[in-house]
C-alpha cells in the first residue's frame, strides 16, 4: 500500500511547525517511508516493513484480531527524539502512527486505523522502584507483571490491572483500575508525572506544578495527547506483608438472585481491602449444563479475616470452593484459577467486547439480564462463548481524590462490567456482537436515568465520547486537545473527539 507523501522533505525531523505547512502530496511506496525512517532515526532504533516475516516475529502482537489496526511499516524507537521524529515525519508526509504499549487495547475504534506506522514502544519497558523515595517510574510500554513483580521484591504495592499482560502505562492512560483500587483509586490517582511527545511534537514534563492541565487530561484520557515515554508513580508500602486472601467460588445460576442482594449489601460497606469479581457464563458440562457463575474474591488482609467477611458467600454452599493465601504478584495466577492469565496473555483472539459501568445494583434487572443469557445461550450454542465478566471494588479508594482531580469519571462506579465474546473466528462476530449490543443494553435499565457510563478501556467503541469521558468532563478535554494535539493525530482510542486531518 502507498501513503501520500510530500514533495517538500523534511530534514531537520524536529521542525514539527514546518511538517504541517499543508504542501503538495505524491505516492509514497512503504520502501520508502521505511528508507525515510531509517535514515532519520537513532542506529538503536528497528525500522521493519510489516511485510517482512521480522514484523510478526518481533514486534509486539495485538491481544484482539477483531477490527485491529493495519500498518505497512512498524518502528521501534530507542530514544526519545526518536520517538519526537517518527511523528513529525508521519505528520510531515500524511501518514497515520499509533504507539502500542501491550497492544492489549481492544476497542473497535482502533481498526480505523489503516495502512499506518505503528511505534511499538517495546523499548521503553524498564521499570525503576525508589522505595525510600516510595516512588516507582516506568516506561511507556511496561507490563502490569513486570510492575507487580518489581513492586513485590521491594516491600511495595500499587493497584494494577488483573491481566499480567496488559500495558501498565496504556491502562494507566485510562485510569486503569485492579483488585487494590480499593485501597487506592484508578492507578492514574498514583501519577507523579508523566514525560510525554505531545501531538504539536514537544517533548513535555507533565504534572502537578507543570502543564497541569494536560496532567488532568493524562490521568484519564492520556492516549488522546501523545505519546507518555515515561510515567512515575507514588507508591505505598504493601498492605499484610503482601501477602492476600484468594477465593474462587463457582454458584448456579439458579442461585443469581441472592448473588446479587449480596453482591448490593457489599457495595454499601464494601471493605477498601476487598474486591469482588463474578463471571457469568454458561457451562456445557454434563452437570452444571447451563448459566453458572463465578466468583472471587481478593482480600488484602489474613486469610481468616477474609473468610469471615465472604461468609455470606459461603453460606449459598457454592458448587467449587478454593481459598489460598499468596503473594500478591501471584493474583492472576491463581485467581479464576488463573484464567486470566491463560486467557489474557494469549494474544490473536477475535474478541468482541461491550462493557458499561453499573452506578446502583438492581437486583431484579439483573435476574432478568441472566434468564435472557440463559435463553440466548440455550438455543444458540455460538453465545456459550460469551460471558459478563464484573469487577466491584470499594469506593473508599475512588474517593480518596476529588472529582475535579482528574479526567477519569468513573468514582461513582459500583461496578465494572464487561460483556465480552471470545470468537471461534470471524464468522461467529456478527452474532456476539447482536448478544453484546442486547445484553449491555438489558444491563443499562438498571441504571435509571443515568446516562450510559463505560470505563474507557472496557468500551466497545461504538459509545458516544460522554460515555467514556463523562458530559461534565468533556468540554474541558476537547479544549485540551485543541491546545496538545490540534491536528488530531491521537485520535483512534476511543477519542475525545474524532476528526479528519486536514491537508
Ligand atoms: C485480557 C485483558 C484484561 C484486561 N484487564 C484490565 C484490568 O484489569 N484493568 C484495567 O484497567 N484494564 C484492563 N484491560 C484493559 C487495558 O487496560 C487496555 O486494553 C489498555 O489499553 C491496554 O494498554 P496496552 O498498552 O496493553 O494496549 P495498546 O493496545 O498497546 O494501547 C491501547 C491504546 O493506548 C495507547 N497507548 C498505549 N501505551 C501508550 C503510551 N505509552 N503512550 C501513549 N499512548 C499509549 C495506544 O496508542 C492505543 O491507542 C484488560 C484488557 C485485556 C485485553
């Protein structure tokens, strides 16, 4: 494929003011953006044409297959100006770019982007712990393992997302949320600063005392700004030694009834070290035969004080019970049974993801949301692999910072839902997507009048921007990015506001 390309070259890569004079565009063949890049980039830098069998060999795979973004050529940036660099000259000859941290972004929204270079940030992976200085810096392109793993061995501990897998600074970018939010809040709550290529080509430090209105926008809707090389963190000294309760439970979907009433008793008093997850699905097994559902439960405390406060749990007498204490680093191993870690880190699936956030629980919508997966799932085997997948996190950590601190505007969230569907392939996409559009649909009545809420990395992408970024907050980022990316070109995540380039 050949992308446009202008007559005017650029010499000096940083003069990002010149590289968007509109001039007079020509074909440019992916040889020659890969010789343009090659030149122009630091010798540490990879510059690979997606063609060449190295492109699927080295460079960071996409989690989701359905609707991802297409490339002819992908770069690996080693420093910093490097990073500076490719986008001036994506800019510079009409090309779109998108960075990839973990490549576990699955929105729909990324498949707009076609025939684009992508800036695998594989080389920004480190990760520093200060612990005198309780604080901990990242690269942009750094794992939630590779943080929990650091974080562990130092005596410390951060909320980080559940998928081991998942890019820490891209969840963060989002806000980001995981099993200790509870305690904390969104990990962008624990953002110190942020070192980042904006989209008008600075390389800018970001945080309270500097740009600090782009520093609002990061902990939240960071990815609609630039490129975040480097993130530093507050972080805390670990809850129990680091050590916490894991209990994995497994009901009937007869009993999802009283799983809800209690499931709306905890959230009124939900402990900060508590948080709670259900998965609903339907299990084929000759015994179970129809909509089960699982629970767990993670408790950053001791065991036995733990097993006390799930007691009401308990005493539905679940079908499975397993109940351990580890290290916390180990929770996706050993949660769900350590499904998400077989299941998350696993990339090429075709995933079609809905997902909304719950502000109340409403017992009876929900009775009546199961009995329609129950319907849908027995006479159509195909929705069997669906599921509605449910974090419930206490709300003490999401109100430890005010609603004003930030662009993420999900404090008020009682629970965290995704209606996701793992395809055999594409063929089986038109009919999950039917299920998760219904089902999301069927699990917004029982939201009342509040508007359609989602956390943004759990949208499917179709939703309106108010729903990721909250109508109160959105006036405000739209400015921000006529002030930080005026030409749009971080546009392909679940935007803040989706525009054509001009030129
Ligand atoms: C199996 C699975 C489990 C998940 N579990 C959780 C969870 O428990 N908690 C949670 O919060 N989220 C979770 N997520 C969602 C996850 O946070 C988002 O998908 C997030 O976008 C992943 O970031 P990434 O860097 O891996 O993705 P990528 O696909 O690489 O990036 C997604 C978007 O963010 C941008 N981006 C990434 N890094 C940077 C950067 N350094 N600078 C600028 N832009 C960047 C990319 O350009 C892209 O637009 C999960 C996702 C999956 C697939």
């Amino acid at each position: 494929m050949a992308a446009l390309r202008p007559l005017l070259f650029l010499t000096s890569a940083l003069t990002f003011l010149e590289a968007i004079i509109c001039v007079v565009w020509a074909q440019t063949s992916p040889q020659t953006i890969y010789d343009d890049l090659r030149a122009i980039l630091s010798s540490r830098s990879e510059v690979v044409l997606t063609e060449d069998p190295t492109y699927t060999r080295d460079f960071t795979p996409r989690y989701n297959t359905a609707g991802e973004p297409t490339y002819i050529v992908g770069v690996k940036p080693a420093l910093v100006t490097d990073v500076q660099r490719v986008l001036t000259y994506a800019v510079g000859s009409n090309i779109s770019f998108l960075a990839t941290g973990g490549g576990h972004g699955y929105s729909s929204s990324l498949g707009r982007m076609e025939g684009g270079i992508n800036v695998d940030l594989d080389m920004f992976s480190t990760v520093q712990v200060d612990s005198d200085a309780r604080t901990m810096t990242v690269g942009g392109a750094a794992r939630a393992d590779q943080v929990a793993t650091a974080l562990q061995a130092a005596g410390m501990e951060i909320p980080v997302p559940q998928c081991p897998c998942v890019g820490f600074s891209g969840a963060t970018l989002g806000g980001g949320i995981g099993p200790y939010s509870g305690l904390y809040g969104p990990i962008s709550d624990s953002l110190l600063s942020v070192e980042m290529v904006t989209g008008d080509g600075r390389l800018l430090n970001v945080s309270q005392t500097q740009h600090q209105d782009l520093f609002y926008a990061v902990k939240g809707a960071g990815f609609n700004y630039g490129v975040a090389t480097s993130l530093t963190y507050r972080i805390y000294p670990a809850t129990n030694g680091g050590q916490t309760m894991n209990a994995d439970m497994m009901f009937s979907g007869s009993l999802n009834g009283s799983v809800w009433e209690l499931a709306k008793q905890f959230a009124a008093t939900q402990p900060k070290e508590l948080s709670i997850g259900f998965s609903v699905r339907y299990s084929s097994e000759p015994t179970l035969n129809g909509i089960i559902i699982t629970a767990n439960f993670i408790y950053a405390g001791t065991q036995d004080a733990g097993v006390a406060l799930i007691q009401p749990f308990l005493d539905l007498q679940p079908l499975y019970l397993n109940i351990s204490t580890v290290m916390w680093k180990n929770i996706p191993a050993v949660a769900n049974n350590g499904a998400i870690l077989t299941v998350g880190c696993k990339p090429g699936v075709y995933y079609v993801p809905y997902g909304l956030n719950l502000y109340q629980i409403d017992v009876q919508n929900l009775i009546s949301v199961v009995n329609y997966m129950d319907d849908a799932m027995t006479t159509k085997p195909t929705l069997r692999r669906a599921s509605v997948v449910w974090q419930q996190y206490a709300s003490y950590g999401f109100n430890l910072q005010a609603k004003d601190s930030s662009a993420f505007p999900h404090r008020d969230t009682v629970a965290f839902l995704q209606v996701g569907g793992v395809a055999v392939d594409a063929t089986q996409g038109p009919a999950l997507n039917k299920f998760g559009r219904e089902t999301r649909d069927l699990l917004q009545r029982g939201n009342g009048e509040h508007e359609l809420g989602v956390f943004v990395h759990f949208a499917h992408g179709d939703e309106v921007p108010a729903a990721f970024y909250s109508s109160a907050k959105l006036p405000a980022l739209e400015t921000l990015k006529e002030a930080y990316d005026p030409s749009g070109l971080f546009s392909w995540y679940n935007p803040v506001v989706s525009r054509d380039r001009e030129c």
